[in-house]
C-alpha cells in the first residue's frame, strides 16, 4: 500500500514567528550517496525489526499488553522502558516517510494498536503506572512519566507526518490534554528528565492547540524552584535564564536547551535566547570532545568542569551527542548561524555515528576517545536510551540537509542526493554530486520550474580552509569565508550549476592546554570527520606507544573495501618504547630508557572504530612538541 | 587519673606462627619530632573533641541512647554510622595510649555507655535495626551490618588494651558471639562491605577464641559464590583465591586484603599469601597513584583498568589510601619485606596526609592530583567514614615506627624518637634523632640494659639513590642496596651509636606510557614526600601552564613559617601560554601560538595542598620532553 504522503518535519518550524529557517519535509530529499543511503536501508533491513524482537524479547511490547488487560504477569523492565517502544516508532516513522516497506509497516501499526490499548479513560498512559502502581502516578518526578510522554508525543507526531495515521496522535493529544489538566492547575513537580518540553511545542505547532506551547513554557518557566530536585543534576538549581554554565545530566540538560530553543522560537523571548547563548558557548568552548560528543563524567552521566574531558573515562553517552545535534539543530533553525550547524555536523558525523556498528546490530552507550580493547558495543542495555535514540536520528538524517527562508534554500549538510523545494510558491528540484564527507567538492544543478529569482545559501563549514564557489563555471567574487553562509541570489535557470569546492587537508588538532589529558598531543581530522588510530590497523606496534612528528607526512588515501568504505590517513611517526615499568609505574627520569622506531601507521574514522578485533585504540596522539620546537633559546637555557 | 597501660598493639603478631614481625607497643614509642608529635597533639586538643561533637550533633550517639530506650525519635543518619562512632573510639583509644587526657577519657566512657546500652540481650547491636527494623536484621549483605561490628570489635580491643577498659571488649565478644551463632550455621549472606574479618582475627588473638579466627574464615573462603553480590564490586565474582586482578570498590578491596593477611598469619596458607602478591603487584605497578592513593573511580569508588590513573578525577579516597597503609603493614609484619614498608610510607605521608587539613578540622574525601581550585575540605560529610578513619591512623603512627623479631629490632619509619624494646627478655632503650622526612640523616644511640647481642635491622627505603651506615664512626662494609633491610647484628653497649645516611635528592619521576594524563609529564618527589605546583606559591602565573625543562635546576628549600613548616622545591622552568583558544577548544595546530616566559616556581608537599586560598595545583607537570631530547636523527627525520 502506497503511503499518503505528507509534510515530514523534524521540527516543524514552518509557522514559527522567531525561526529563521523552514524545514524541508524529509520525503522531498532523496539520498543518493554511498554514506548515509546505505545506512537508512539498514535501518529498514536490519535494524529495525531487530529492535523490534528485542522491544518484544525484553517485555516492553507486553508491558502495553498488560495494562490493557490483554495479557497477564508483571510489569517487565524498567519504568521508562515505555520511551523506548516509542523511539522505535519515531525512527520507524521517518523510515517509512520515504520507503514503502510493507514489513515496517506492519510492525508499526502493531505496536501501535499495543500503545493504545494501554491509555487508560483519562488519558493517562504509562505501562508501569498501572493495577498496583496507580495510585503513584504523579507523586515522583524522577519516575519519568513525562520523559515517557514526551517521546509518545514525539513519536504520534512523526507518525501522523509520515503514514497520516490519525489514533497515536489523538492518544498523544489526549494524554497530553490528561497532564495539562494536572500540571497547569497544581504542578505536583517538573520533569526530571526534560523532553515533554520539546514535544509539547511540537504538539502545539502540529494542532495550534495554544496550551501545549503554554504547557511547555510554565515547565521552563519553574525551574530552579526544587519542583525538579532543586540541582544542578536536574538543572533545577537556578531558574532557567539565569544559567551561565553547562551542568548537569547531559541529555537531561541538552533536551531542556531543546525545549527552550523551541519555545524561543514562538515566542521569542530574549532572555531564553541569551541563556541559550550562554550555555551553548560554556559548552562548546570548554566542556566538549572534540568529536562532539558531550557529558565527561560518569558520575550522574554529568558536564564535568571546564576542560574537564577524560579520553578513556570519557562517559560521552550516545544520546548526549544525539541530544547536541537536535539542540544545534534548532538553534541553527532560530538564527541561520553557522557554528550551530558545524557542531551539528561535528557531533553526527562523530560522536553519535560511534554508537552503532557497521553492521547496525550492536551499539555503544559510552564512547570513550581512548581505550585497551575491552570496551565493545553492545546487542541491548539494562538502561536500553541510545539504540532507538540512534536510529529515529539517522532515519531522520535527510531532513537536516536543507532548510528555506523566504526566498531562499539554505544547505547545511551535503550529501549526494535529489532535493524539491518550494520557493515563492514555485518548486525547484536541486540535485547534488559529491562524495562528501571524503572530499570536499560538492556540485548543484538546479532546475527551478521556470526561471525566477531566490537566494541559494551555502554553508561554508568552520573546519575548512580554503572554499571557493563557481556558479555556471564562474568564479563568485567576494572572499568566502569558513563558518559562514554564503549567499548566492541571482535568478535561476533550469540547469544552472554550482560547485563549492571546500579544501579538505588533514588537519592536526591541538586542544586548550587545560585539557590535561591532551597536553602534547594532537588529534587527527579531514573535514567532518575526526580520526583515531586502531590497533586493528597497526599489528606492530601497540598504537598507544605512537608519537607523530611535526613534519611527518600524512596522506589521506580512500580504502573502499574497508569499514564499508573509508578514507584513512596514513603516514610515518615514530613509537616510544621503554622497559623501565616492567615491574614499577613510577622511575626516576634518569633510569628511563626509551626505544624508538620509526613506523608506518593507519588512522581510521574515529566512528568506525570497535568493528573488528578488540584492540588499543586513541584518538590524542602523542606529537613530538610544537611547543618545544618552538622554545627560543632564551627561554630553555637557564 | 592514671591508666595501668599495656600493651597496646595496632595488629598483635605477638603469637602468630606465620608472622615475621612481632609489634612493638605504642605506648613504647615517645614521638619527638616535629612532623608527627605536633599532629598527634592536635589530635587531642582540636580534632578529637572536635568530632566528638559532630558524633553528636549529627544524631549518631543519639542513636545509641534511642535503640537503649534512653531517648526518643527517629533513627538519624545512614545505617552505617555506628561505625563512625566505633572509629572514633578506636582513636581516642590509641591517643590515650600515650598522654593522660582527662577531657578525651571522659569522653570516651560517655560514648562507650551509650554505645552499650544499646546492645540486645542476645548480644546483636546496630543502631539501626531496632523498633520498626528489627526484623531486617542479618537480611541485607548490603546494610554494613558486619561492617559496624567489625569496627565497634576493633574499637573495643584498642580500648581494651590502652586502658584497660573490660565492658567495651565484653560487648564487642557477645556480638561476636552472636554473629558466630547465626553465620557459622547459617550464613545468609557475606560481608558487603568487608572489614569485620581483620577485626575478628584481632578478636582471637585477643582472645584466644579460636571461633573468631574460624569465622573471619568462614567469611574469606566463601566468597566468590554469590553471597556478597557475586560481582567484582564487592569482589565476590571469584573465589578470593582465584584473584588475579585488584578490583573493585577500593576500601573494600583493601579491607578484604587486610583480613586475608591476618588470616595467613595465623594459618599460613599459602595460596591466600600467593593471591595476595598477585593482588599486590596488580595494584603497585598497575593501579597506584603516584601518592600511594588508590581507587581511581568515582563510579563505585574502585579500582580501574590497569593505567587508568586520571588526575583531576582521581577518586582516590582518603579511606583507600588508610586501607593501602593497613594491608601493606600486615604484609610488612608476615614477610619483613621492606617493598611493603616502601607503599606504606608512600600513602601514609601523601594519599593519606591529603586527607586532612592543617588546622586538623576538615578532610578530603576524595584526593584529586590535579584542581582548579574548587575541591576544599569538609567539616564532614553526608558517608563520612573518613574523618574517624584519618585520625584513628594519625592516632596510631607511633605503632608502625618499629617492629621486634626473634633477637632482632627492625625499625620502619624514621621518627625522632624514644623507644623502649624487650629482645630477649632484656630490656633495649633507641633513641632516635632526625629531621626525617625532609632530611636523610638519622642517628641513633642505644642503650641495652647490659651488653648484649641482638640485630638492628634498618630499613633503606626504595627511593633512595645512596645510603651508608656507620656504627660508631665506623662505616659498615658491603653494599647498602635501597629497597630492603640493612641487618647489623653485634654485641651492643650502652651507648652505641649508629647512623643512617640517605641521599635525598629531588627526583623527577615519569610514570609508565600508558598512563595517558602522564605523557610528557614529570612528578617532583624527595624522599617519600610526593610534590605538587599550587597557584598560592606561583601568583604570577598559572600553574596549570607551567613546563620543566630537564636540565633546570631544582633546589630543596626549608620554609620554616609555611604550612607549618615544608621543605619547598624551587627552581625555574617556563610558562606556556595561548591565546589561540581564547573561544576554541580545538584549534588546528598551525593557527595555535605560544608565549614563553621564563619563571621561577615554587612546589610544596602534595599533603599540605589546598590550605590557603584556593587555585588550580597540580601533581604532574608538564617536561620539556626527555623523550624528544633523545630521539635521534634516523628517528625524527624522514
């Protein structure tokens, strides 16, 4: 059965008064490419009903059963593992947005006949608050009840976009209705973990119903009064617009800024916008990996310090990276800045692509940037967040490539892919040609339904260099500037072409000397994509052991029969070996003794790593010293 | 009044068949230093009376007097906090040994009545399990149950044989009594935390009570089949002799290990002796801060993978390092090997000085070897296990001083001091005169009762480079090798003098590769006193950007006035300074500029950290790499 299909939003910022951007409907982007294209057919192939057994396997299909009195036993799992079920069918949503697979389908409208079955007359739907726990409902902010809302709400929304399905969403509707009629009178407490923010003020845009914004606004609008814990682990320490730092329970704390952003996009409320501001630089200028992954600690899965960014303790959850990517996301569609999109890029391409293998079966819920071969993915966890978290993102993947403005298309991420807009009422069809994110030449033919004027605005991306645009084989005039938007308006013929030509060299990374671990050492990046060197690559030698050399050559070489396809870098650097800690780890300098030797060595994606065997693995390599290559003579000799 | 003193022993190997050293009483040993004397002082005057009133303020003697029907209310605190009283007692104990304190001994028989009459006839006595929880007794391996007993056990034992106290003793026997009556039919659980072992071992050797010693058994062989949890946390995942790995929850670990040791002291059992090496070599050169603290991890307070040994978040837990100093002097007394006497030096006068203030009035839970300034002592803590921890070993120092062996006097730690021996039934006065541990010369004079023959045995620590002996004037032949026991065996005269001389050069020490925070980065240490840079001593630049050049010139330098008196570490080295990241955590390297300066710089010891206003410190500092300075052509160039 073919699909009516409709507007499939992420964020459906369309009627949005505060929003720069307009989202482009998932179903009018095809992906063409070898990167991403694949990766969605997985999803359908693979991931997808593999989840789907698990959702049963693990009780959280039964659980719906259960309440609804269609089976009997306990309630299995855990309170929340109802968001799950729900994720699941967020990402099989977009899945179906622009694929008809009946199979899908058919698990879809299952689970979805489960979740109904379970709403109680009032509204309330919560698969643990049920027989002997209903008199609890309400009482416990940390029980997640709205969390599990929230992505109900998230993922009815997606369906109805995508399949016009109509019963998950009046459920959504209704229970949400159920917690204004609770929470907007009494306020027994606020969302522990944030996220039926974001989803009530994509209720509200989806129904224009004022209230679910209005719902939104008075659970931002508490914080910081003790409804919520009353600390920083809730981020209810102070009231929202007053924060100045990144604290907290990462994903909690990023799906708050979520929410805000969203909320600040109706209403445009400028103190939101500045605290959002706020956060946005304490994280990115001091409490993020440089893979975009977020959250240091493991301690209340938490921001740590400033520069507080451990490599092989780095906690680093794959729903915080996630969760940095949606948050960027919207603040790139508030404003049309490009440094949100550079750490939207940064963040998928990296820290969220860590956390599910090649082969789309096992995933990863810590990401560590440093390891000895012991931590691997994993086919399920206890505490089950980040493998229906990844796949409602890259099911969602072709929404994030463009966005329109009036009378203009904005490209964010590139991707070989067929694209329709509709400007000034007039469609125009963009098809682009590249092999990003392995090289940075990216080709538009634009075929626009007659000729007329827009603007086409093209992201310059922060990490390159060098970045020049021709249109129709001419060069544009003017300097083209990293971390920008470019700005082409002209009027388009059918055929008009444009090519960006982004340099793409390897760069070698220093970080603030702050970060402890990171002092002398560099990380390896080209273009998006960051870099770790893997013992699976470097039999002989143990990769830990490696110190580059500041002249050392490196050279990117594409490897198609690896990792399903990946540039590598390759080079010579040396490796430092030593048998002074045979038996002690600590020596006096003197009785050190070091063997170097100069090797050849393979870096590969940093995503890409824990696919083969178990093995050392670092993304901070040892650098023999810029800083000592540096030191005059004045300020070493004493 | 004056107390008949006996002989007050830290752990009694006085009869152990498979103990090399027997102890030598604390009431033997008059400190008269100024590093230790002056501590111990401060414990009576400050610290002591000081927590006996947090005892009470906090509700945990209360406690005792509401389980006696004294008093009415709630249970207050957690439901380990008896322990902390216990612990308390065990200090006051150990303090009166040596000075007469009418205050602290009032204090002591006040807390030791409400501590007994909450026992239960049947001899059960926790706090928290009576009135509403009486019947969760002995249900829940996790409720510290045994741990408390293990604590009011030693408690009741140092009382006992430092003043002679019988009714503390008496009670401490009946719940043993009680104990043995329910596990060594029953045993419905294992310790969760352990600690009662060691106790019950000390208990018979108080005693002679074979079923105690029977019972700490009981305990050890059992584990590993599930009873404490079955998993590496409470290291119970393998029977304790098939332990190949230091794991888990540090203080727990450590404790276990102590109870093992006491236990192969009493049976011999070679395979608990052969685990215990293994254990010891796992944590010495895998899993050990530089400052003997152990327990790298917040998550579970435990022990990490080898080399995983972060500096900002190190755990590192003062009660850990306390618990390294408690199992490496039972190593010590089984073995006479002086690489056990090295650790405990190391955590005594480093992971474990840290954990207590200079004023002797807040404590250090956790023990970071590198700070921004924002972790300070506390007054105490919600699980404040440490504070009663610290001053119970301060309280007990003069005990690990010396040791006796069949006609032979083996001295450990070098204080200034007198001490009083009986070798052969003839009575051996030392007096000992040094300024250790800021400088290596140490001289002592004896005084045997007559001529006799007898050994001294003088330990050469591990991290000295030279050592000589001289017995009158007379240099003693042969080789004097670092990291063991110098025998000097003769016929002695009143009179004698002999004296030890260590180099105490500045040493800078570089950790094993694979510590990764430690790359490129040097520890200062002198003698056994570990080193840290803090921003108090350095105003004019910040310490976390401070870099040693290998040829500067270091300087040890006596400051009198400051943190009440420290050899100082001087010297210059160079700052490096950026601005490249002034919005940027990650920059490529050729947009990365430095700015060198020349500086002089100031270390302190690492114990005496975080006392004055409050900046980043730091352990490990960055080195002009040695590596780089010895890499040669053939390896840099290519």
């Amino acid at each position: 059965m073919m699909h009516d299909k409709r507007d499939v939003f992420i964020v459906d910022t369309s009627l949005s008064p505060y929003a720069k951007l307009r989202p482009v409907s998932i179903c009018k982007i095809r992906l063409k490419d070898d990167f991403w294209a694949p990766r969605l057919k997985m999803l359908g192939e693979i991931t997808l009903p593999m989840q789907y057994e698990i959702l049963e396997e693990t009780g959280r299909l039964f659980n719906f059963r259960r309440a609804a009195g269609k089976e009997k036993g306990d309630f299995r799992g855990r309170y929340y593992d109802d968001s799950d079920v729900y994720k699941w069918i967020e990402a099989a949503a977009y899945y179906l947005a622009y694929s008809n697979d009946e199979k899908i389908n058919r698990m879809v409208a299952d689970v979805v006949d489960d979740v109904i079955s379970a709403q109680d007359e009032d509204g309330y739907l919560n698969t643990y608050f049920t027989f002997e726990r209903r008199r609890d409902r309400w009482t416990n902010f940390e029980m997640h009840e709205l969390y599990c809302a929230g992505h109900l709400i998230q993922a009815a929304i997606a369906l109805n976009r995508a399949i016009n399905e109509r019963s998950l969403l009046d459920a959504a509707c209704r229970l949400a209705d159920h917690i204004y009629s609770i929470f907007s009178v009494d306020k027994p407490f606020l969302p522990g973990h944030p996220e039926i923010e974001m989803a009530l003020v994509e209720l509200y845009r989806a129904t224009r119903i004022e209230a679910y914004l209005n719902l939104a606004e008075l659970f931002l609008n508490d914080r910081g009064k003790g409804l919520a814990g009353g600390d920083t682990h809730h981020i209810d320490h102070k009231p929202f617009r007053e924060l100045t730092e990144i604290v907290g329970h990462a994903v909690r704390s990023l799906y708050l800024n979520c929410g805000a952003t969203d909320i600040y996009m109706e209403t445009g409320d400028g103190e939101i916008w500045n605290t959002l501001l706020r956060l946005w630089h304490s994280m990115t200028e001091r409490r993020m990996y440089v893979t975009g992954g977020v959250g240091s600690r493991y301690s209340g899965e938490s921001f740590g310090e400033d520069y507080e960014l451990p490599n092989r303790r780095a906690y680093s959850e794959t729903c915080a990276a996630i969760a940095n990517v949606m948050w960027n996301w919207r603040m790139l569609l508030a404003s049309g800045d490009a440094r949100f999109a550079d750490v939207m890029e940064l963040a998928l391409y990296n820290g969220v692509l860590s956390g599910i293998s090649l082969d789309g079966k096992r995933y990863f819920y810590v990401n560590p940037l440093a390891d000895r071969g012991f931590h691997r993915r994993q086919r399920w966890f206890p505490c089950a967040c980040c493998p229906t978290n990844i796949i409602r993102i890259i099911a969602s993947m072709p929404g994030y490539l463009y966005s329109v403005s009036d009378g203009g298309i904005w490209a964010h991420l590139y991707v070989q892919s067929i694209a329709t807009f509709t400007i000034d009422g007039k469609s125009v069809l963009i098809e682009e040609h590249t092999e990003y994110p392995w090289r940075g030449s990216i080709k538009f033919s634009l075929y626009p339904e007659s000729e007329f004027s827009f603007s086409l605005h093209l992201r310059i991306p922060g990490w390159s260099r060098e970045a020049s645009i021709h249109v129709n084989d001419e060069r544009l005039k003017g300097e083209v500037k990293p971390g920008g938007y470019v700005e082409i308006c002209r009027v388009w013929k059918p055929g008009d072409k444009v090519s960006l030509c982004l340099s793409m060299p390897i760069e070698r990374l220093k970080s603030h000397p702050h970060v402890l671990e990171n002092t002398d050492k560099i990380a390896l990046k080209r273009g998006p994509i960051v870099y770790c060197v893997e013992q699976a690559d470097n039999p002989d030698f143990d990769v830990w052991n490696m110190m580059l050399s500041l002249d050392s050559q490196l050279k990117a070489e594409w490897m198609s029969r690896m990792l399903n396809g990946v540039m590598t870098i390759q080079g010579e650097a040396i490796t430092v070996e030593t048998e002074s800690f045979r038996s002690s780890l600590y020596e006096p300098i003197n009785k050190v003794t070091y063997r170097t030797r100069k090797i050849r060595f393979r870096a590969i994606p940093y995503y890409a790593w824990a696919n083969r065997k178990p093995g050392p693995m670092t993304v901070w390599i040892r650098s023999v010293g810029d800083v000592v290559m540096n030191l005059t003579d004045e300020t070493v000799k004493s």
